[in-house]
C-alpha cells in the first residue's frame, strides 16, 4: 500500500489536483481520506461558538484518529471514515467504510502538519497557488456549498484564514517531496507526479 499526502491551502485546486490523479490510477485502487472528515465533533456547544471556531487551526482536526485509521488500511483492516456537516459544524451519524487499497490519498490542508501522519506516508505532495486566487475560490464555494454570505466569508478569511495559512500551512511545502504550483491547472505537473506515483506503486509491488 502507498500512503500519499496532499497538503496546500484553503481554494489552492487540491480535490481538482486529486481527481485528475484518481483518472489515471487503476480503477477501484484508490481510497481518498479526507482531513476534514475529521474535524473534532461540536455538537456540544451553541451554533454561535461553533463559527466562532479557527478551522485553519491544528487543533481543530482530530489527528489521532485520523492517524489510527491510516494504520489499520495499512494492516488491511476497514474503517469507518466520519462525515463534517459544514453547515452545522458537527459530524453527522453516519459514517462512510472505507477498505483497504492499493493507494491511499489523504487530502487537506493540514496533512503535511502532524509529525505522526507525515511519518505515514510514501510521498508528500503541496498544492500551491496564488492568495487572489484561493481567495476567489474559497468565496464562491463557501457561498454555495456552505451557506455563507460574502461579508462573512471575507471576515473570516481576514481573521483566521490568511493568518493560518502563513503560520500553519504554508511551513508544510518544506514537507513536500513533490510541489504543484497553480493547482489543478498545472497538467504537467500533474502528469508528472502520476507517472511518479504509478513508478511507485510498481516497485512496491516488485
């Protein structure tokens, strides 16, 4: 099994860089985690202190069990992977089951930031991309997927967005053994790091 991490910024093109690999890879050979399945529980406090919360923040993923869970697809055991609502800001009773494959990709902006879980993975991708950018983008998809107006966007992207990109993720491309400037627009290197990792994955079946 292959283990790879893909870290970058909030609206840097990560799930575009993601889909474009998994259409390259063999069918039924791919399981995505995604780091934001694991965003800690906040069912227990109110709705207004729930927004209130930095989800840009280290402390707002719940490493260990995203960790655990890494570990037992590498010991070929099936998990159950939480669901985020990120409308309500809490997880949702079901759970998505997961077996174990051939490649691993564990996607988030965070990923490249916890020791243990970078210790787990073959190859250490960061997705980078311009801030007018990620900024356009992360406007649009919170708007539509997420509920927000755009006031509450832009404050949020102000107060805790930029401010923990430069103090949490962007210290983790130092991490990366592999950087994807532009996003999902970048087809070279995109191609690049699909051959890399189909290389891979016919040495670890050597």
């Amino acid at each position: 099994m292959i283990i790879i991490g893909i870290a970058g910024g909030t609206g840097a093109g990560k799930t575009t860089v993601v889909d474009k690999i998994i259409e390259q890879l063999p069918p039924g050979e791919v399981a995505l985690i995604s780091q934001d399945s694991y965003y800690k529980d906040n069912s227990h406090i109110s709705i207004d202190e729930r927004k209130k919360i930095n989800y840009d923040h280290p402390e707002s993923i719940e490493f260990g069990l995203l960790t655990r869970h890494i570990a037992q697809l590498k010991n070929q055991q099936i998990i159950e992977e939480p669901q985020y609502s990120y409308v309500t800001c809490t997880r949702l009773e079901e759970t998505k089951t997961v077996k174990p494959t051939s490649i691993v990709i564990v996607e988030g902006i965070l990923v490249l930031s916890n020791a243990p879980l970078r210790k787990m993975m073959d190859i250490k991708v960061f997705v980078d991309c311009d801030s007018d950018l990620r900024l356009s983008r992360v406007i649009q998809r919170d708007i539509v997927e997420r509920d927000r107006d755009v006031q509450e966007v832009l404050s949020r992207y102000e107060e805790t967005v930029r401010p923990s990109h430069i103090q949490f993720i962007e210290p983790t491309k130092r991490f990366a053994d592999i950087i994807v400037p532009q996003g999902g627009e970048n087809k070279v290197a995109i191609e690049v790091l699909t051959q890399f990792i189909k290389q891979h994955l016919t040495n670890h079946a050597v």
